[in-house]
C-alpha cells in the first residue's frame, strides 16, 4: 500500500527535496552534499564542502580559462565517419552532435590566457567521455603543429576515457600520431603545459596528455592508463590507498603540480610569462 511506502529524499542544505529533476541538482560523491545545479556552476563546479572537483564541460572551461573575446578556434567542422561501421555508432554521434553542439570530443584554437597568447586543446567529458577517436587525434596533431608553425606555446586540458572502441586501430594510431607531433613541436624549443583532469584515462595518458614540459593536475584526479579494478585484478594485490589519483602521482614524481581549479587561469598565466621572459604578447 502507498501508506507504507518510503520515500526516498536528498538533502541540500538543511532543506529536503524528493524527485529532484535532472540537471537541477547534483550530489557530491565525495561527501555527499546535494548541490543545485546553477550555484555549483557559479562555483566553478567545485563542491564547497570538501572541495571535489567535478567534470567541466569543455565551453565552460575555456569561458573560464581564456580572455572573453580573445579565442579563436580552429578546425571546428570536422567531424567523425564510421569506418568500421559499428553499430549504433553513427546514430550515437548524431545524437551527441546535437545535444552538446560540439562536433567532436575536443575544441581546438588559439586564445589569451591572462594576456598571453597560446595554442588550446580542451577535451569534451560531456561528448562520448571525451573518448579519442580519429578525429579527436587529427584535431589535437593540427593543433600542435600550428603552434609549431606559429612559435607559441601550447596547452592542453585533458579529460578523457580513453580510445575510443568504436574506431578500433584507427583510434589506437592517434596515439602515436600525436606524440610525434609534439616530438617535432619539442625539438623546436616551444612549451607545453598538459592540465589533467578527472578523468584521465587509457590512450590519452599513454600518449599527449603524459608528455608535457609542465604537467599540472586538479584535485583528486584519476589519471592512469588502466583502471585501477584492472590493475588489482591482474596482478592480485591490493592497490596503496588513493592509487592512481593526482595526490599519488604527485608523491611519485609523474606530475609537477596539483592546481585547485579556481587558480589554474593565473597559474598557467604566470607560466606563459616565465616562458615569454616577461614580455606581454600582443
């Protein structure tokens, strides 16, 4: 009878709501406070409890990190086929093409950040994880090699579940594509500063998102190539506590720095004008 029925609610603040809508709110998974939506927006998407940073979609990200009116971007109409024909993999980008406005899973251009000029990659979480296909591959390598071109610095914001299964070799090629593009974009002397965020995963961290000359990270970021149940399952041991989080990576030297997301603009700023021997561009 629904007389004896429970009704599940959700706290926000000191007030309970039941049947909460999508998008209107969003509960921390770290210390499970419920967040309406538009304020954890406001915040930057950063829980104001405990400080967990949650996924930001990549518009709101570069609104965040570059100069209003300075980004232009590049490379903008291309788009993925279905090579392999997998099935429901056309109708798939379809559907995501129209629901985020996006074309791929990565925006791609040049902008200012703090006044500094630099070449941008910002990986999509909200388009397929952010996965790498060959598209993603392409955009990210004629990024890079237009900062070549260019002589500017380059950063890239990494969030990503990996290759993308749908495009199978050709997904995994782009590994290998990209990091001879940043080879030649190394051997000319020019800096690239990799931001890894939550989550950085399987062909992204084995390949451009690793081989920065600076790599930063926020908060509480997973980063590893496979996933930690896959690692303990494989060689049946028991992982050390907080394993493959940005705070673990930093104790071990594959990371140079952790940046709360409130202060990666004027950390990266501060970056490019150490890079720039402290002369404005433009």
């Amino acid at each position: 009878m629904a007389l004896f029925r429970k009704t599940r609610y959700s706290q926000v603040g000191t007030r309970e709501i039941k049947n909460v809508p999508k998008n209107i709110a969003s509960k921390c998974p770290a210390c499970k406070h419920v967040h309406i939506e538009k304020d954890l927006s406001q915040k930057l998407k950063v829980c104001d409890r405990c400080g967990h940073h949650f996924s930001l979609p990549s518009r709101q990200r570069l609104k965040q990190i570059v100069d209003e009116g300075t980004f232009q971007e590049i490379n903008k109409e291309l788009t993925s086929l279905d090579p392999l024909e997998f099935p429901g993999y056309g109708e798939k980008l379809e559907e995501l093409r129209e629901k985020t406005g996006l074309n791929e899973a990565v925006i791609t251009g040049f902008g200012k950040i703090g006044g500094y000029e630099a070449g941008l990659g910002i990986m999509a979480p909200e388009f397929m994880l952010g996965s790498m296909g060959s598209v993603v591959g392409e955009k990210i390598t004629r990024l890079i090699d237009r900062c070549r071109e260019k002589k500017k610095p380059l950063v890239i914001f990494s969030a990503s579940g990996g290759a993308r299964m749908q495009e199978s070799i050709y997904s995994l090629l782009q590994m290998a594509k990209t990091s001879a593009a940043l080879a030649r974009f190394s051997d000319e002397g020019l800096l690239y500063i990799s931001v890894l965020t939550h989550p950085t995963t399987g062909g992204v961290t084995a390949s451009f998102a690793m081989l920065g000359d600076i790599n930063l990270a926020e908060p509480g970021s997973l980063i590893g190539f496979a996933g930690p149940r896959v690692i303990q399952q494989t060689i049946g041991q028991k992982l050390p506590e907080g394993f493959q989080r940005a705070e673990f990576l930093l104790d071990h030297g594959f990371i140079d720095r952790i940046v709360e997301r409130k202060k990666l603009k004027k950390e990266l700023a501060l970056l490019l004008r150490l890079h720039e021997g402290g002369e404005r561009v433009g």
